[in-house]
C-alpha cells in the first residue's frame, strides 16, 4: 500500500499537459545487481532522475517492485508527444558512484511517441548473459580496412588495384589454419572502389560501377571468390550521403531537369549557418544554392524525395544480390536527413536507417552494416538500436586506448571498456586505434613499439568486432593531411618499398626502410609478429570472440585487467601500460569474474608459459608482476577448487563455490559467520529469478553447510545451467556461482 501511495503522490507532483498527454511506464530489472551483491532489495530502494523531475530532487522518484520479481517501475504521465528528456536510475536517491553510468553526461536519451509506451532496461544495460543473446558472424571476425589505391600494384601504372589486392590476399589469410604465416584476419572493409574523379572515392559518380583505375567488375568479383575461398567476409564503403557535383544526377538537377531537381537541396538564396566544424554547408550554382555538409563537391543527397532513397535502397540491393558483398560500412550515417537548422542526428535520420536496415536484411537477412557515427558513445548508441545499424564504430573507447598506452595509465580506458560493454547490445560495437581518417596509430604513439603492442592487445583482446587500418601492424605512419596517411602500404625495403614498378601515385612513407612486412615477417620480435599472434589468439579463443567481460580492479593504475568467458574458456587478460617493470599487483574481482580456488594459468601469447595462482575467497589474486609493458593472456587451464573443508583462521562473512563443481546430482555448499545473524541462502538462475530457498533461519557464529540436490522451490528437477548462490547474513552479502550438468 505504501508503494502505491508513493506512486501517486509523484505522477500527482508532476507538470501535466492536458489531456493528451503521454503516460510512460518506467520500469528497470535489478537482479543481476542483486546477484552481485551491489543492490538489497530489503533495504535499500531504485529512484529515476531525469530532466523531468530536477534530476530526481523534484521530486524524489522511487520505483516499486510490486511483483516481487526483482523488476521495478514507476507510471509518470505529463510527457508532450517529441518532448526530448534524459534520465539515469539511481540507488537510494544519492549521486555516490552506485548510479547508472556515473559521470557527466552519460545519460540515457529518449524522444517521447504520440502514445503512451513502456521503457524496460536492465540497471546499467548489464544483463547476465545466459548464452542467449543474438551473435553473428562478424562477432569472430577480426577485420582489416584496405585503401585499394595504396594496397599494391599489379600492372606498373603507380595505383594499386584489384588484381594486386587478390595476388596479395595470402597475406592476409592464406585459407590454411594450420599455418602461421599470414595476418590471419577474417574480414575485409574496402574504403571506395566506385568511379569518382577523386583520388579517395568518396564522391562517387556512380554507384553501380568499379573506379577503372582499380579494374573492372570482374576484377572485384574475382577477388571476391578469392576472398571467399579463403574464409574472409567482405565489406565494401557505401557513400549514401553525398555523391559528387559530377555525378549525372546532380548535373541534371542543376540543369533544373524537372525529374532530377528535388534529388538535392536547393534554394534561391543563401540560407546561411554553417556546419558541425564551422563549415560552409550552402554553395553556389549558376542554378541556386545547394546543400553540401561537406565540401561544394559533394552535394548531399535529399532523401525526402522518394525516388533518391529508392534508387540507393536498389544500389544496396544490387551489390548484395547480383555481386555477393557481404555488407556495407556507412560513410557520415548522422547527416542523412536534417530538420530546419539541425544538421546531424535528426529523428528523421534515424527513422532513414530503420528503414534502410528493413530493406537490407529483407535481401540478405545475415548481412553486416558498419556505421561511422563519429561522435560520442550515448549518441552512436542510437544508431544500434531500435532496428538501425548492426555495428557502428566506437571512437571515444579507441580515444581511451590511445591516452592510456600514452599515459602510462590504464584508468581511463578500463573505465571506459566497461561503460561501452554495458551500454551497447551484447558486442554489437566496432573497435580499432584509427582510421583512414586519423593520424596513424604508431604516429600518435610516438612511434614506440611498446606502446604500439599494449595498443593492439587492448583492442584486440577486448569484446566488440576489431578492424585494423592497412599498414598499422608493421607501423606505418603518417599525420596531417590525408594524403599522409593513406601512403602505399610498405612491402619491402627496396624501390618504392614494393608497392609498384612504377611511379607510386603517393609519397611512400618515411619510415619504410625500417618498418616493412618482409623485414619484419623474418623478426620474431616485430611489430608484425605481434599483430599476428594476437590475431591467431583471437580467432582460436571462443571467450575473446563472444565472451562476457569483467573488469578486474588493480592495485596500480598503470596495469589493466579483465577476464572473458563464455561455457568453453575463461580468459584473463592483463597489460601494463607503463614501461618499467611492476610487482605485488593485486587484481580484485567478484563471483562473476573469478573462482576462488588454485588455478593453473597458460599463457596464450607466450608458448611454455605457465603461471599457478590462488584465488582467495574475497576474489583476490596477490603478488603478481609484469615487465614493462607486458601483455599476457592466461588461460584458466586447471582449477583445484576452494577446499571444502574450509579455511578455520577466516574471519568475516565468507560463501563457497559449492563442492564438486560443476556437480551432477548434489553439491555441498559451505558458509561462515563472524557473528550470529540471520541467514538467506537463495540460488538464482542468470536471468535473476530465484529458483531455491536453501537457509532462512537465524545461525550461529562459525562454519555451516547445506547440501543441494538441484531441486528447485517448486519441488522439481531444476535444467542444467549455471546459478549464482547468494547469501544474505548481518547485513552483508556474498555470491558465488555453480554449474550443473546432466
């Protein structure tokens, strides 16, 4: 009753607009924060803050948990239809660190309907994953993005190709997976191949066609098969936005050709603004003004005229069903449509690429789109959901790897890993260092291969897809203006570093004497080494490819750790991104990310490299080192288990895996208590449902144990899985997970 009297007191405090307006049901799950000990749902409560409501102090907003299922909510009326707000979920109504994403700015974003509507979300987006969640091919890819002008030259002419492109896939994976001579990537983005009167391509002049300096269309569909062949996916630009001033469909507009007039933004006067950079985003023809976000040469495409976006929905189709691409990566998703002086990240931009993505899987249901949304996380995170893009990627994350490998510092990216894994649908985000857009990656490093290598493991060992840029793992570089970092990629040290017999139709870049894949396909400790053992790590490892993630804190600020897992593997991965070398670290985790337990670690980087560790009770690994700069990925290879006999000099409030583990029939599960106290032992499946009651009494101090036979509260068999043990004593919690088979 008190609850409900709560609820009305606050949807009565609050403004309203008459009588349409819109009623919204607030509702957020809690139990994985249960599960972890992070929430006590009998003493302590779930509020919303938001614009709404001064940001939870007018007034205070509770949730009710009124089906007892862990599941709270709250129903709010007053909204306007397209009123925009941003909220958060709190514990207890206080800013202390317990709220949703905390910091500035990382709210949640939502545009009001014309009706009422429910928003569910898991606290934190962080939903136990129970193996459910949807994965796709792409999740076990590793891509590599290729600039086919700088790739290698085939024919003498001093622009690379693509039948250069194919005599050079061996490099990146030659079909075989018991070699090691190759890159080992799976994927393949490449940046335009259409006809454009650029260098670059990202002016197209027609959509359908391959750049004659590249070849032809059977040139791209022998590559293709060749790619194919070979296990790698290929993705190929598509420029939706804009296309060039030369394109006949803009040349026909300003014409004031009556069909082709409303495929671009015109008008008879200067509108003036400028763009999202200060640009000018209006230019001047014989025929008007024109719309631009970019450059006069690149007039934006106007997709309120029907005929644009079904011509480009018809390009999409074309190069998925009668060529055989395996996806698209979406140049400047944000500036599709704008909205009077809104330029980026309209609702109707939004709505576009909903649109977009029903007619692309409707061709090809396993098709990739890759979006470049290059903003920050809680705006990108629009554009992969609600049915948008499958991936889009993430450059604030990419930003954090960077100034920490600079840094010395590891706070910054392990704060932010974790926020992105949260936030996003399970794995569905791109990670890379740079682009063909970026000062190159070694550059930005300070050419220091160290940092270069604690770089490439992060991102490579962390969830999301990767993609790496042509030339990063043998450290290119380049800086500036564009050109500088789309060099010929660097094969030898010899004319021309190999790229052409030719004139190059770049620079070749500074550093390839020294940095160059045959020079360093012969160096057991290059830069390319590296890249490829990580790489071949990635793809034999199930739990870095679709593992959960669960960062570690550290005892040093200088070193990061996290642990992947999914049902075959148990990963942990550490670096020290500092350069001296670093003892007595401490990593702590929680019963989600580690056993307590004697553990044997197998490092999947180093051949012979084993390392027995003692995972205490409180989820504590001591003493560990790392040279300089070191990367290590341990698997949990052999696990002994926490004696079930227990450990008589503990103190405190103490809960044990449950003995054996996994367990078939019936487990022993044993506890401590400092003091006597009331005790709750419940087991939880991963979705956070309770499905046993095993103490609900009050015990006195010491050791205890109850044994488990797999029922559930119903009285019946419970299904092989995993459930979490959670205990509740004197005002503390403690958790730790089983496993049962059948």
């Amino acid at each position: 009753m008190r609850a409900v009297c709560i609820l009305a007191l606050v949807a009565s405090l609050l403004p309203t607009s008459g009588a349409h307006a819109v009623e919204l049901t607030f509702r957020v799950h809690m139990p994985y924060q249960i599960q972890l000990g992070g929430f006590d749902p009998d003493t302590e409560f779930v509020d919303i803050a938001g614009t709404f409501n001064g940001w939870g102090t007018n007034p205070l907003t509770p949730l009710a948990d009124a089906a007892g299922d862990s599941t709270y909510e709250v129903v709010l009326d007053g909204f306007a239809a397209g009123e925009e707000i941003e909220y958060k979920y709190r514990q207890n109504g206080v800013w202390d660190g317990t709220e949703e994403f905390p910091g500035a700015g990382n709210n949640r974003a939502y545009t009001v309907p014309a009706g009422d509507d429910t928003l569910t979300v898991w606290y934190d987006n962080l939903e136990p994953y129970d193996g459910t969640a949807e994965l796709h091919w792409w999740n076990d890819c590793v891509f590599y993005e290729i600039f086919v002008r700088s790739f290698y030259d085939s024919d003498g002419d001093g622009i690379g190709d693509l039948q250069g492109l194919t005599q050079k896939l061996d490099y990146l994976n030659d079909g075989d997976p018991t070699t090691d001579n190759d890159l080992g990537i799976t994927g393949i983005w490449l940046m335009p191949i259409q006809d454009s009167p650029s260098y670059h391509g990202y002016d197209g002049v027609d959509y359908r066609s391959i750049n004659p300096d590249y070849g032809t269309m059977a040139d791209f569909e022998t590559f293709l098969d060749e790619a194919h062949a070979r296990g790698i996916r290929v993705i190929i630009d598509y420029v939706m936005n804009h296309c060039s001033s030369q394109h006949p469909w803009f040349v026909q507009s300003a014409a004031q050709d009556p069909f082709y007039r409303d495929f671009f933004r015109w008008s008879g006067y200067d509108p003036g603004g400028s763009g999202p950079w200060g640009q000018t985003v209006w230019h001047w023809d014989d025929s008007g003004w024109y719309y631009g976000l970019f450059t006069g040469g690149m007039p934006d495409l106007n997709y309120e005229t029907q005929a644009v976006k079904d011509s480009m929905f018809q390009t999409a189709t074309y190069w998925l069903d009668s060529v055989g691409v395996d996806g698209f990566r979406l140049d400047a998703v944000l500036y599709i449509l704008e909205e009077g002086g809104q330029l980026q990240n309209t609702q109707a931009t939004l709505d576009f690429w909903a649109d977009y993505n029903s007619h692309v899987k409707a061709v090809e249901p396993e098709v990739l789109s890759v979006g470049e949304a290059w903003t920050g996380t809680s705006t990108i995170l629009q554009y992969v959901t609600d049915d948008r893009l499958d991936i889009c990627f993430e450059f604030d994350l990419a930003y954090a790897m960077l100034g920490s490998a600079n840094d010395a510092d590891a706070g910054w990216v392990s704060w932010k890993a974790n926020e992105v894994y949260q936030l996003y649908p399970y794995l569905q985000y791109a990670t890379f260092l740079t682009n063909h857009d970026q000062d190159r990656a070694f550059t930005s490093l300070g050419e220091n291969e160290g940092k270069a290598r604690v770089a490439a493991s992060i991102y490579l060992t962390l969830p999301g897809v990767p993609f790496l840029y042509y030339g990063e793992e043998i450290g290119m570089v380049g800086s500036g203006d564009h050109l500088n970092i789309r060099t010929p990629m660097q094969w030898t040290s010899g004319t021309n570093a190999g790229f052409t017999t030719g004139t190059p139709w770049n620079y070749i870049g500074l550093n390839y004497t020294d940095y160059n894949v045959a020079d360093e396909a012969s160096d057991p400790g290059s830069l390319l080494k590296w890249y490829k053992r990580l790489i071949r790590v990635r793809n034999a490892s199930p739990a870095l490819r679709q593992g959960t993630y669960e960062p570690l804190e550290t005892s040093n600020s200088s070193i990061m750790a996290f642990v992947r897992k999914d049902e075959q593997q148990t990963v942990l991965s550490l670096v020290n991104t500092s350069p001296g070398s670093l003892g007595g670290i401490t990593l702590t985790g929680n019963a989600a990310s580690l056993e307590p337990g004697e553990h044997t670690l197998v490092n999947l980087l180093k051949d012979g490299d084993t390392l027995q560790v003692t995972v205490t009770p409180d989820y504590e690994i001591v003493g560990l080192s790392l040279d300089g700069r070191e990367v290590a990925v341990y698997e949990f290879a052999e696990s002994t288990g926490v004696d079930p006999g227990g450990d008589p000099t503990r103190t405190g409030l103490h809960l044990e895996r449950g003995y054996p583990n996994p367990f078939t029939r019936s487990t022993t599960i044993r506890y401590s208590l400092p003091v006597r106290a009331h005790v709750r032992l419940g087991v939880y499946s991963v979705a956070g449902r309770e499905v046993a009651v095993l103490r609900d009494t009050e015990q006195g101090q010491g050791s205890h144990e109850v044994k488990w036979d797999a029922f559930g509260s119903s009285g019946r068999d419970l299904v092989a899985g995993v459930y979490f043990l959670h205990l509740d004593a004197g005002g503390e919690t403690r958790t730790s997970k089983v496993m049962l088979m059948r």
